[in-house]
C-alpha cells in the first residue's frame, strides 16, 4: 500500500537529494524513480543500501533510472543520489508498507521513443494483488495524463530548469498475470522515457 511520496528538482550543479518519505518504518519499501537529461551520457550512483531496479535511456537525450530500498531501523533523513556531466534531473520517492521485504520487486520492463505518447511496455507479475508502479519522463518540463485504470500519484516536472518531466501512476493488479501496455500522455512532445515496476505483496497482504 503506497503510504506518502516526496519529489525534488535541480540543476547540474546539484546532486539529486530527496527527502525521506514522511512515516517511514523498518521494513517499509521505498522506490525512487530519477529523471535526467542527456541520457547515455550520463552515469548515476546511489546511496549505500540502495538497488538499482531498472535503467532506461533515449539515446543522449533523456534518462530514467529507478532504485529501491528496504528501509532499516535507523534511516536518513534524505537520501543524495550521484549523475555525472551535470544534467538536470527530477526525482520522486514513494513508500510502500506491505511489501515483501526479501523479494520487493517481482518484475521490471522499460521503453523509449519521442512523441506525445509514452507508452510503458507489459510486464508479467507472479502474485496476486500485486502493485504495479508506472513512470514518465520526458525531455520537457511536460505535465501528463495518466494511463487508463491507473492512479496518478505524482506529476512534478521541473519547471525552474525547463526539463525533465517525472510523473508516477500506479494500479492493483489483482490477478497475477499481464499488465499490459500503460501509456501516457505528454503536455509537450519530446524525447521519453517510460517503465512499469511490479512490487509483491508481503505474505499478510
């Protein structure tokens, strides 16, 4: 169950840094979901802890990288995350309590291309009810509407730099199965990036 999220935005000469969902506990799952120009030419690093789930790029045009944590006892009060050649970058960190904390993410599967239309392509999930995360970025500082039969939980572009874009939209997928393509809608057209992201359920949910 998706519990709180934050989101952040800045320039190249800041690292991305965002700040810890508010009511973490141990054993909570946290997802962030990076944003950035340049694509290929860039290289990100994470805190210590942190896993990376998936990298998707547009050739050097636009990036998304997505990570994930099972929070400890004891956590930071942000969280500062590395990209080199210092391109603008948006972020957003979602908590999910209820996860499975020994396998959280069951499934992954990312895509690219240019338009107004991002589509993230299908995934196969392994578990009943399991939560399934969607994220959208763009070469812009575009707003979107989210897939059908998804909830959007955030939709915070930086508009103080220009780009990127950074939305989250998510959904139950009740049956262990397909998810099917998700696609979006862009405010502006560009280069995008785009993934779908299946979390398990823990065993009492």
């Amino acid at each position: 169950v998706i519990k709180a999220y934050n989101t952040a935005l800045g320039s190249g000469s800041t690292s991305p840094v965002v700040n810890k969902p508010a009511g973490t506990t141990s054993c909570d799952l946290l997802v962030v979901g990076l944003m950035f120009e340049k694509g290929t030419g860039t290289s990100t690093t994470a805190p210590t802890g942190w896993t990376l789930i998936r990298r998707t790029n547009q050739s050097n045009n636009v990036g998304m990288a997505t990570f994930y944590k099972i929070a400890s006892s004891s956590e930071p009060s942000s969280y500062t995350f590395g990209l080199s050649k210092s391109p603008k970058w948006s972020i957003g960190i979602t908590r999910i309590e209820g996860a499975d904390p020994t396998t959280p993410i069951s499934a992954h599967n990312g895509a690219s291309g240019s338009g107004f239309v991002a589509t993230a392509p299908s995934l196969t999930t392994t578990m009943c009810n399991s939560l399934v995360m969607a994220f959208f970025s763009n070469k812009k500082d575009a707003t979107w509407t989210p897939p059908s039969g998804t909830t959007e939980l955030y939709d915070a572009p930086n508009n103080q730099q220009g780009l990127t874009s950074n939305m989250m939209a998510y959904f139950i997928l009740t049956e262990e199965g397909s998810t099917g393509n998700k696609a979006a809608t862009a405010s502006i057209s560009d280069s995008w990036v785009a993934q779908q992201i299946a979390v398990n359920p823990g065993i009492n949910n």
